[in-house]
C-alpha cells in the first residue's frame, strides 16, 4: 500500500514537473474539525505559519498552472499537532485529489482549495 502511494505520488509530481506553473504568493486552504462540525477558510501568505485550533500550519509553497490561478493547486504544507508536539503532515497536498495526499488527524481534516496571487 505505502508503495503503491509513493508510486502514484511520484507520477503526480512527475505530472506536475511537466507542467508549466507559477508560484503564488499564499495560499487558501479549508479546515473542518470532525467532532464540532466547524469549517474554516484559512489564508496565508508563503513562509507563514497559522494557527488552526490545535493545529499549526506553514505553507513552503504554492503554486498553479501558468495563467490559471483558479486551476489545481499544489501546496507545500507542514503542520504541528501543538498539543501533542508532533508533525501530523509534511509535504505537497494537491487541491484537485484532496486524498491522494491526506492529513492523517483523529480530530481535524485539512484540505487546499487554491492559490492566492495578490
């Protein structure tokens, strides 16, 4: 299963080399906690980090095919359980395949809905 994942992650990425694509200077991502049902639109700007309930949250990156900022977008995220001390995610969610790449989270899914350019 793990390699199987790894696999068709690496065709994605290798999809999204060939790609031409821009990067965007943040990022507009959802969080929903599970047990009280709360949605949140979170934005941020790359490099910065937000907080999410319990959760912390960076964005390294994002980015969009070129002249299409509304198109898929890929973001590298790396978020904190805060509480607990631990990396609970590291590395490119893909808005368009929300589970391809999942946050692995008892209590709070996280997921990209696009880019930001301004």
């Amino acid at each position: 299963m793990i390699l199987r994942l790894a696999l068709l992650l690496g065709l994605v990425a290798g999809a999204a080399a060939a790609q031409q694509v821009s990067e965007a200077d943040g990022v507009v991502l959802r969080g929903l906690d599970k047990i009280s049902g709360q949605v949140y639109d979170i934005e941020m700007r790359s490099g910065q980090t937000a907080a999410f309930e319990q959760l912390r949250i960076t964005l390294n990156s994002c980015r969009f095919p070129v002249g299409n900022p509304s198109g898929d977008a890929f973001a590298a995220l790396e978020v904190a359980d805060a509480i607990q001390g631990t990396t609970v995610f590291s590395g490119w969610m893909i808005a368009s395949a929300p589970a391809l790449s999942a946050m692995d989270h008892a209590r709070y899914d996280l997921w990209v809905m696009r880019c930001t350019t301004s």
